[in-house]
C-alpha cells in the first residue's frame, strides 16, 4: 500500500484522495462533460423554435377560421 497525503497533510491510508483527484482530473470524463453541456443549450433551443412554430400555426389557425 501506498502511504499517501491528504490535502491538509492527514495520512490517507486508502490513498482515496489520489484516486478522487485521478478521477477528477481525468481528461476524457472532462471531454464527456464539455460535450453533454454544449448539447444541452442546442437542445432547449430547438424545442423553444418548435414551440414557437406550433403556437404561431396555432393562432394563425384560429385567426382564419
């Protein structure tokens, strides 16, 4: 086992604090998560379009009915 240093100097003898920053720090789920909130704002944007459209193919319905 691996005789390891939390932040504040405490012993960590599971060494969980190295694994947690190996995790944080790991490019690819960083890589996961830039692409998941670059597609979040695209999709809110086109179903607000689409909302927009039916609404106003609504109105335009009623208008001239």
């Amino acid at each position: 086992m691996a005789n390891t240093q939390g932040p504040e100097g405490n012993y960590d003898p599971a060494g969980s604090t190295q694994m947690f920053r190996a995790f944080v720090d790991d490019p690819q789920s960083r890589q996961q998560q830039q692409a998941a909130s670059a597609r979040g704002p695209r999709v809110g944007l086109i179903v607000g379009v689409i909302a927009v459209v039916v609404v106003v193919a609504v109105v335009a319905w009623l208008a001239l009915a």
